[in-house]
C-alpha cells in the first residue's frame, strides 16, 4: 500500500487557477464517492481551501493511482488535464508522506506556520470518517499528520510571534499591560487596520473603546460595532489620560496629538503607561513623545519591523520542524511497509516460539531427569500445538483480499505485540500477489 | 559536626541545581524546568532552615554572629521571600536572578572563617533575634526589588528602542515588573523599620543608649531616607515605571554598602572583626 497526494497549491497554482479547482464543500459526500470509485483508489479524501486543493489517497498501485487523481482533479471541474497539468503536483510513497506532514504542520503554508490549515484538513478528514472513504491507513495517515502538527507546534516556536501588524500591536500591549482586562482603546480617525486591531484588542479583553473622527458620525457609527462611545474630534484630548491604548490613522497633514499633549496626559493619570500605535502616514503623533517615561509610542515602521524581524525568527524554527518531520516519516513507513504478510507471521512465529521454548525448559527443569525419548515427546508436543494454533490464522492473513488484508495485519500486530521488521517495498512478493 | 556539613552541602546542591533549573528554563523556555527549580529552591531553603535549628541548638541563641552566618542567613532570607512572592507573581525568570545569588552568597559564606562567636549573656535577649531577622528580611525584599528594578529597565529599554532580544520573550510585562518592585518595597521598608528601631531599643538595653552613630547605623539611616522617600515617592507623587526602578537600584547600592561594606571597611560594633574574637557581635 502507498500513499498518493495529487493536487495544486499557492506555490504552484494563481489564484485564478485555484478558485476554478476548489471542490464544494455541500457536494463532498458526491465527489468522494467519485474519488473512491476510481479503479486504483483504495480510500482517499479532498482538501479543498482557498490556497490548495488536495486530493490524499491509498493505493495499491500508486502509479496508477496518480494518473486518475490527475484526471479526477481536471474532470471534476470541467478541465483538460493537460490545462492543468503545469500547476499539478503528484506525490507517492515517502514523498507524499512528508508533504502532508509539511502541510499539517504548516510549513507549506503562504504565512509559515498559520494555525488556520490544520483545522481545514481536520474538517476534510471528518468529511471523509462521514462518508466512509477513510480506512485503516488513511486513519492511521492522519492522525500522525495532526500529532506531528502538534508536536511542531509545542516543540518549535513557528507559531510563537506576531506575523501581522494588528497582532503585533496586540503582543506588544501584553508586554506593556501584561493583562488587557479592563483597558481602554481609543480609535482616532477610521482606517482598516486600526479596527482590525481595535478587534483584537477586545477579544484580549479591552473592555472601553473610544472613537474620535473629524467626521462625528463616522465616529458614532464605529463606535456602535464596538459597543463604546463617540467622542468629539474638537476635545479628544482631554480624555487622552483616560486612555491606555491609542490607535491613530488619520488622513491628517500634520501631528494630531503633541508630545504636550501626552505630557499632560500622563501627569493626570499618575504616569500609568500609555501605548501609542500610530498606523498614519503622515504621522500622527509627535515622534518626541517616545521619549516621555510612560509613554511606548510605536508607528507603522517600527510595527512593520516587528512582523519581518518574526517571519525570519519562524523561517528558523521552520528547519527544527523539517527535522522532525524527516524523523516522522520515516516511522510512519516503517509502519506501513510493516502491513505485509510475510513478516508479520514470522514475528508471530517467533513469538510463539519464544514463549514455547521458555516454557517447556522450565517444565523440563522441575521434572527433573526425563529419558530422551520422554524429552523428545514434549518437544514434538509443543511444537505440534504451536503449528496447530497458528495454521488457522496463517492461511486467513494470507488468503485475505486487498482490501481487508491490512486490517487483519493490524489486528493481529496489536494483538500479539508484534514489531516486524520492516522490508523493503520491493521484496514483498507475497504482498501484490 | 559532620551532620551539619552535611546539611550545608545539601543546601548549596539544591540551590546549584536550582540555578541550573532557572536559567535552564529562561534558555529552553520550557515551563516545566522552571518548575523543578522552583521544588529545588524550596527544598533547600527547607534543608537550610535545619541547619540553621541545628546549629540554633549549638549556639543558643540565632546563629548570626560571624560574616560566615550572616552571608548564609541572608541567602536563606532571599530564597524563602521570592518564593513567597513566586507564589503571587509566578516569576519563574526572576529565579533565575535570586537562587544563582543565593547559592553566590552560600559560597561567600563557606569562604569566610566559621566561628561560633560566644555571645555576652548581657546582650543575648530575646530583642536580638528580632533586630537580626527584621533587618534581614528587609534586605532580602530590597534585594529582589533591585532584582525586579533592573529587569523592568532591560525590558523597558527594549520596548523603546524597538530592538528585541531573547530576553524580550522572557522577561515579564513591565507592568508585573513594577508591581514587583513596589511589593518588594511595601514588604521591605516595614521590615527595615522594625529593624533599625529594635536595634536602637536593644543598644540601650546593651550599652544605656539608644543611638550612637556608629558607622553601620548612619548608613543605614541613609538607606532608610532613601528607601521612605522612594515610597513617598510612590504614594503620593506617582512615580513608577522606569523613574521608580532606577531609584530602587540606587538605594540597593546604598544598601549593599550599609550591609557589607560598613562591617569591613569601618570598626564599630557591627563590624565583621568577630572572628578576632575581640568584639561579641556583628550584624
């Protein structure tokens, strides 16, 4: 059995390319179905996001295998596959395994290490348990995939920073505040990027936002998607001292609010710290204000510099990963190529063997002087019964068809305790029989 | 006294391995090492503790006579009060700063001679113990709010020159720093006050009178100043942040002059000429 992935990414595919590929999600019950009928397909599943379009299956016959995938990819959007083919890639056998582990543990991801992928493919994954196209190997496939997602995860720092400017500001208020609980926000002016951090900031528990704009109702209307109060752009500062966090991002000319300004500012609110991120090019507020004891006054460069300075800190930590992964790999194949007959009935026998042989020399040791012939008697007996009991067994793992065969070796493997020896994948004759 | 060589020693090693823990912990930033450090510190301020009953015992009275003890009571002061405070604050990185300090301290102590001072029976009162351990503890909280200071300067000065190193990661937010510094200072100046006063009261019990301007004493009235109005300071004023850590880092010199410098530098009655044998006491 291989595994097999066939499918196109960010890195391969524009997005034009992508959006026409993505497979429905209300539609998935039928395009599994399609996917497990293809004749090389033994179980499989289909990732579908905005940056990928995977389909994972195993097969018997990867090579085959591959070629259906393809042509399963192109047809099932109304494609020729050769209008496709420079944006597919297809993967087998080790290859495929290490690029869904890459994927999981998001490293092939366009912001390495975004958590976002590994909750996509989880959604596919129970797509596939619903509609019964996962099988024993596609199970045990994932569910390495998702603790090894995790063991990067806890393991390496790949997700530890900021890698956005609104979160940036988010970790740097819980380097000033250590906790948000209970802060107050001010919003001056509107600007995306200033309500995407307001957002954040909430979610932290900032619990006051204020908003200021030249235009009131503007002002009005933002604050009422926060739950907080419109301030009069004429007066703002006069509430500046009641403000722990301030976002700026007007259209302004000129400095809005003046190092005086901050000055006062701290002095009425007894020098408690005060966060300034200014987003606004021009910019806002006085640069001289950093230097204030109480003031962290941070603009968009400095923000900027931040989030760059953290992808290189995570392009590091994605090189522990792939070590990782490289480990991971290789013992998930091992397991596989462990799922053949042979070798798990040697292990069998010789497990039984280890017990027979144990046995019947302590049996021999308490009874003391036995004839040779006696001695001999035990021997072929026990011999004889270890035959018997496994007779049975052997010629079912054997006779087993392709589909099941797998299960049975499983079975018998964790029932037994057995660790065979892996073999080479092409010395299994037994196994493509 | 092979038992409580032994005890010192078990001391030392958990406060070795301590170290090792914090800083270990600071390095990999994996929380369970600094955990261990935390069960090591504890158990050697415990071991420690015995050996200072053990040695109680053998002395008759606390067991803060000679450079020797004072060094080993000041670390056991420090140890046993930032864990107090890591139960509060969960300031696994500072430990990274008092066990490595303690375990200098242990050190220093070993390296000084160990004599058992006989003690004058006339000052031997129950006032002593008092004065010794007040004091003491008082220093051990400045000493973490030194500790305290300093980190919430290297985390300020990151924050505001916008270049961040490993230690940004590690360290605390500045807001818990300050925090630390303040209740390091609340704890401490009571302390320090009830060990000046107890001091005094117990100098005129010793010598008829209350104040003598002896070295040790003058500096530590100069400490105390500069510790009260740096609260007042915090009280009133508003000072925090960056303006309070610099200012207790300045009063931890003065205060690190008045402990040790006074008691080698100058004679006096605290002075750590004890084991001349000439004088019957030190701090």
């Amino acid at each position: 059995m291989n595994i097999v992935v066939v499918g196109l990414s960010h890195k391969t595919a524009p997005v034009e390319v992508r959006e026409k590929i993505a497979f429905k999600a209300e539609l998935m019950e039928a395009h599994l179905r399609r996917l497990l009928s293809l004749p090389a397909v033994a179980e499989g599943m289909i990732v579908s996001t905005c940056n990928r379009v995977e389909l994972y299956a195993v097969s018997r016959t990867p090579q085959q295998a591959g070629e259906q995938l393809q042509q399963f990819l192109a047809t099932s959007h109304g494609f020729v596959l050769s209008e496709l083919q420079e944006h597919i890639y297809c993967h087998v056998g080790a290859q495929a395994v290490r690029h869904v582990l890459r994927v999981c543990a998001s490293l092939d991801s366009m912001v390495v290490g975004e958590p976002q992928i590994l909750g996509q493919i989880k959604s596919a994954y129970s797509d596939a348990g619903e509609f019964g196209s996962a099988g024993l190997i596609l199970n045990r496939f994932m569910h390495k995939a998702f603790s090894v997602a995790k063991r990067v995860r806890t393991e390496t720092a790949i997700a530890s920073n900021a890698v956005s400017v609104s979160f940036a500001a988010v970790e740097l208020a819980r380097k000033i505040f250590d906790s948000l609980e209970g802060k107050t926000v001010m919003l001056v002016g509107a600007g995306e990027m200033c309500e995407l951090a307001a957002k954040h900031f909430v979610r932290y528990g900032v619990t006051k936002v204020l908003v200021t704009n030249r235009t009131y109702s503007r002002a009005e209307k933002l604050a009422e998607s926060f739950g907080g109060t419109a301030v009069n752009f004429d007066n703002f500062r006069e509430q500046l001292h009641r403000v722990d966090i301030l976002l700026s991002s007007t259209g302004s000319p000129d400095y809005v609010i003046s190092a005086a300004d901050l000055k006062a500012a701290c002095k009425l609110r007894r020098y408690k710290p005060m966060f300034l991120i200014d987003i606004a090019v021009p910019r806002d507020v006085d640069p001289a204000a950093n230097k204030l004891d109480s003031v962290y006054l941070y603009d968009v460069d400095d923000l900027q510099g931040i989030v760059q300075s953290n992808l290189k800190e995570r392009q590091k930590e994605a090189l522990k990963a792939e070590e990782i992964i490289a480990g991971e790999v290789d013992q998930f194949l091992n397991w596989m190529t462990s799922l053949t007959v042979k070798p798990t009935i040697v292990a069998l026998r010789r497990q039984l063997e280890d017990i027979r042989s144990k046995e019947l020399e302590k049996t021999l040791g308490n009874l003391g002087a036995l004839e040779p012939r006696q001695r001999k008697a035990l021997e072929a007996m026990s011999r004889a019964m270890i035959n018997k009991i496994l007779h049975h067994p052997t010629s079912v793992l054997k006779q087993t068809g392709d589909e099941d065969r797998a299960c049975y070796i499983d079975a018998v493997q964790q029932l037994f305790n057995l660790s065979p020896e892996a073999v080479p994948a092409d010395d299994q004759p037994d196994d493509d029989s | 006294m092979a038992h409580m060589n032994l005890l010192v020693a078990a001391t030392i090693l958990a406060y070795a391995l301590a170290s090792g823990c914090y800083v270990a912990a600071m390095i990999s930033k994996k929380a369970g090492i600094g955990r261990l450090g935390r069960w090591l510190l504890f158990a050697g301020v415990v071991v420690h503790a015995a050996g200072f009953a053990v040695r109680h015992s053998a002395a008759e009275g606390l067991p803060v006579t000679s450079l020797h003890e004072s060094l080993s009571f000041f670390a056991w002061c420090l140890v046993l009060l930032f864990l107090l405070l890591d139960l509060r604050f969960r300031l696994s990185v500072m430990g990274a700063f008092a066990a490595p300090a303690a375990l200098v301290l242990m050190i220093f102590s070993l390296l000084s001679p160990d004599v058992v001072v006989p003690v004058n029976p006339v000052l031997r009162t129950w006032l002593f113990p008092i004065h010794i351990t007040f004091a003491f503890l008082g220093n051990a909280a400045f000493a973490l709010s030194f500790g305290a200071g300093v980190m919430y300067l290297v985390q300020d000065r990151m924050l505001r020159s916008k270049r961040f190193n490993r230690l940004y990661q590690m360290l605390p937010s500045i807001d818990i720093l300050d925090r630390v510094n303040y209740t390091c200072l609340s704890i401490g100046f009571p302390l320090m006050t009830v060990g000046i006063i107890s001091g005094a009261v117990w100098a005129n019990i010793a010598w008829g009178s209350y104040w003598s301007w002896d070295p040790k004493e003058t500096w530590a009235l100069v400490t105390w100043f500069l510790y009260a109005g740096l609260l007042h300071g915090r009280l009133t004023i508003g000072w925090r942040g960056r303006r309070a850590a610099v200012f207790s880092i300045i009063a931890f010199a003065f205060l690190l002059f008045t402990f040790i410098g006074v008691s080698l530098l100058f004679d006096g009655y605290h002075s750590f000429d004890a084991f001349t044998l000439l004088s019957q006491l030190s701090w």
